[in-house]
C-alpha cells in the first residue's frame, strides 16, 4: 500500500510538473518549483497532511536516486510545508463494543476482530496474519508481526479470551482484508450512530481508553509497536479532549 501511495503521488507530481513548467528532466527541478508546487496545492484546498506526503515522497525519490548512484541534487530537501492543525483521532465509546460483541448477528470472524484489535490495538494487517500458534493462552499474550516484520507481543483480556475460546475454525482470521474491513464497519455503525467506522478506530480507542486509565506512554507505544513516541504522543490530544468532556460533565462547580 505504501508503494502504491508513493508511485501515484509520484504520477500526480510528474503530471504538474508537465503543466506547470518547462522542466523536462527530474534533475532540473529546483526547490522553485517545488515551493510553486507546494503553494498551488495549498491554494486548491488540499489537506496539509496530503502535501506533507508528497513533498515527503518526491524528497525520498531523490534521496534514492543518489544512494543509487545519480549526480543529482534534492530539491525538495529544504522545501517548508504548511502547517495543519493537528488531528484528533477517531474512537468509539466501549458500550458500542460490547453490545456489537454481543449481537448474535455478527459472526465469530467479526467478533474475534473487534475483541482482539480492542483490546491488543493491533494493526488490521496484523490480526489477518496472527495464527493460533502466536497465541499464548497461559499469559493471554499474542505474537505479532507489524510493520517492516518487525515482532512484538500485544496481551489481551476476558473478551478475546471469550472469542478463542469460542473458536471452531483453525485461523483466527479466515475473510480478506476487505472483507473484515466491511464486516466491522457494519457491526460497529450500527451501534455508533451510524458514524463511519473502521478496524483502525478500535486501534485508536485501545490507546485513548489505556492512557484515560493511567497507563504510561512508553509503555503504549511499545504495545502499539510504534518506532518513535512522538508516534503516540497524539493520543494525549484525544485524552485532554476527553478530560475537558468528563469536567465539564462531573467536575466541581461552586455556586
């Protein structure tokens, strides 16, 4: 997925390049150019978080060709980005969970799904690779294998230990990715007010319910298997969201 997104972002800056300027070799782009590209995205309205991605793209091409030996210079090594106010994550309130966990209209594919991604927050791409033997049912942890397969153990609680309990099948997951994707959405919506929800939610919502319990940051980031904290210091922003919710809902009012 992560080739897929750099080639096509690759295309749609080789395709400005061709409209907006007299530019016919990838060497003779200069930082001009990328600040003019940068400025004319930013004017249509695309999200900052999108030009950050492309500049990072069109930097990391760059970067690899000189490693592969090209005598060329990266013109968007110095290029500034604008700055986007940062995002707050989507969760999903735990009693949503629970009653999509207890709808006997969701399979036990389904269920497994939002039990383990809730509880471990693991990667959707990682619950599809996760097999009985990655599972240590004395020390309800998992072994899994996330990005660059790189392993680490997540540990789950009653919930999951329900689902593989429960397990007849001899693979946790048995649907394709997109199927999963599908089959959580529906039996999230429906109990979430139809908001759009996705696998990635109960991620987000592992990390936002362990730091609102007290759990520490290094620790999470670990569980999440992030590289580098700063990472997972952006659940802190949900977290003080949800501070403010519960004071002005329980907090001390005098008068």
């Amino acid at each position: 997925r992560t080739c897929q997104e750099y080639g096509k972002d690759m295309r749609m800056i080789a395709s400005w390049i061709k409209s907006n300027s007299q530019v016919k070799r990838w060497r003779e782009l200069t930082k001009a150019d990328v600040d003019t590209m940068v400025q004319m995205w930013s004017s249509e309205g695309l999200q900052s978080a999108t030009i950050k991605r492309r500049v990072s793209t069109l930097r990391t091409f760059y970067q690899v060709a000189r490693e592969l030996g090209a005598n060329i210079e990266n013109p968007a090594k110095y290029v500034s980005t604008p700055k986007g106010g940062k995002k707050v994550v989507n969760t999903i309130e735990m009693a949503a969970v629970a009653a999509a966990l207890n709808d006997p209209t969701n399979d036990a594919e389904t269920k497994r799904a939002i039990a383990m991604m809730t509880e471990t927050g693991m990667r959707l791409g990682e619950f599809l690779t996760v097999s009985l033997e990655d599972v240590d049912f004395a020390e309800r942890r998992i072994r899994v294998h996330g990005k660059g397969n790189k392993e680490r153990y997540v540990y789950y609680g009653d919930a999951t230990a329900e689902q593989l309990r429960r397990m007849k099948a001899k693979q946790i997951a048995e649907s394709c990715e997109r199927e999963v994707r599908r089959k959580v959405h529906f039996a999230l919506a429906k109990y979430d007010h139809g908001r759009q929800q996705s696998p990635h939610t109960l991620r987000h919502t592992f990390a936002t319910q362990m730091l609102a319990n007290g759990g520490e940051l290094t620790v999470l980031s670990k569980l999440m298997g992030h590289e580098q904290i700063e990472t997972t210091k952006r659940y802190l922003e949900v977290s003080d969201v949800r501070a403010a919710a519960q004071y002005r809902q329980f907090g001390v009012k005098i008068g």
